[in-house]
C-alpha cells in the first residue's frame, strides 16, 4: 500500500500538516503514517496521530538524516512537512523543510502554520502555475497526474512575462486563447481549463489561488534554492496560506531546454 509520510513537530504547525496528509492519501488513494523524530517529548504529535486514527512512528537519530530515510522508503509516494512552526517564523521555509524538499527525489508538500481550517479535506482545486516549455510543464503530466485517484478540478496558470510574451499577434486576446487550449491539449488534457495572465508571477499565483478558493498550490522546480534561483517557490512558500506541493524537476532538462528555446520564466 502506498503511504503519504505526514512529519510532526511538537509545534501548532503539526495539526495543518496531519490534516493536509489526509487530504493527500485521499487524494492518492494512499494511507498516512505520521513521524516524528525524537526529541524530548513526543506525546504531542503521537497523540494527535492516534486522535486521527493514523499509525505513528518515533524515528531516531539527526532530524534532517532521520527524516529523509523515511521519505525515501519505497512504499512513501510523497510527504508532508511544515513550512514553519508559526505564521511568524522562517520565510520562505525553516531549515528542516527546505533541507527536506531540496534533497529528495519525492513530491513533498509544504504546508503553512495559517492552513488550518483554510484547506479542508479532501483537496478537490488545484491550482498548477506552468511557465509553458516542456521542461518545466512535462513533470505536471509524468508525476502529478498519475499520483491522482480522486475527481479533481485542475486550474492551469500560465503567466506571461515580457521575456515569454509571444512577439507576433495579429488579435492578442484571441491568440493567446488558442495558445492556452494548445498547451492544455499537449501537457494538461485533464485540466479544466487554463488562465492566462501578464505580470509578476507570484502575485498572481496568490490571485488565482484566492479567486478560485483553491486547495493546493502544484509547482515544479529543480530543487535550487540558492541565489537567484527558484524565485517563483521561495515566493510561493512565503506568502501562500494552502498547502504547496513541490514536484522535483531534472534541472538538466530545463537547461537542455532553455538553450535551444529561449529561458522562459517558471518555479526554477
């Protein structure tokens, strides 16, 4: 049976993150295990395990080696961490997640301390920003879509920047329209539909996930966070109030791709 690993602290941030890993297995038709790496007490997250019917194990050992050999388990499809311990600490994420998130080769949702009670069971929306090259929108159709076993409702955002505008349209409204149900007819032919915007990517991505109540924020990325890189998750984990659910890309691919076809912009 496939498991979605739900990662509890001894902080609030633990109540959201069990909660978005049922909403996750449900999503996968998967089960939850929850863990917490032992630490002087563990009667808080174990207890909320067992309040939620869900199977609980104390790991050993440092947090960051400790959490990442559960992740990497065969029957572990993806996990679930805390972005932080309160809406007031670390931005865009603390030191655990985003050593977590950077290293490992499986989905990892990061969820807010604020998305208690904003993202209810089971996930239904999802909103799925894409840069529209195929480095960045194939990840979408290779590791979410078959991840899937309930009836969602995917909402594609494409934003244009001046960078990816295309430069020749005879009526702009209506071409770009054709471009969108192209895109959505190559990568995405289980989305619903797809909107399109011009601007700054992230205000955006915090719009639409407000205006279409959405529950979960889909972003593909190379998993670099160093300087100048991924600025489109770093602002995402900072500002979002759902869960953020964070598919690896081979970074290789993207740079295969932007040599050949112009860089676009994207979760990089």
């Amino acid at each position: 049976m496939s498991t979605v690993l739900a990662a509890l602290d001894s902080s609030a941030a633990a109540r959201p993150v069990l909660e978005a890993a049922l909403g996750i297995a449900e999503l996968t038709d998967a089960t939850v295990e929850a863990v917490h790496v032992h630490t002087d007490s563990a009667e808080t997250p174990e207890a909320l395990a067992a309040r939620a019917g869900v199977a609980f194990r104390l790991l050993h050992g440092p947090v960051e080696t400790a959490l990442l050999r559960a992740v990497g388990e065969p029957a572990v499809i993806a996990a679930v961490l805390g972005a932080r311990g309160t809406p007031a600490g670390r931005r865009p994420a603390g030191r655990t997640a985003l050593h977590i998130v950077e290293r490992t080769d499986k989905p990892v949702v990061v969820v807010p301390p604020e998305a208690v009670g904003v993202s209810p069971r089971p996930f239904r929306r999802l909103l799925v920003p894409l840069e529209g090259t195929d480095a960045s929108s194939r990840p979408v159709v290779e590791r979410l879509v078959p991840l899937i076993a309930a009836k969602v409702e995917l909402v594609v955002l494409h934003v244009f920047t001046p960078d990816t505008t295309p430069r020749m349209l005879d009526r702009p409204i209506r071409d770009l329209q054709m471009l969108g149900g192209e895109f959505l007819a190559r990568y995405c032919p289980n989305a619903t539909r797809i909107e399109l915007r011009a601007g700054t990517i992230g205000t955006h991505v915090a719009d639409m996930c407000q205006e279409e109540q959405a529950d979960l924020i889909v972003l593909s990325w190379s998993q670099d966070m160093s300087t100048g890189r991924a600025d489109v998750v770093r602002w995402v984990l900072g500002h979002s109030t759902v869960p953020v659910l964070l598919l690896p890309v081979d970074d290789a691919r993207i740079e295969a791709h932007n040599s050949t076809a112009g860089t676009g912009h994207g979760a990089r």
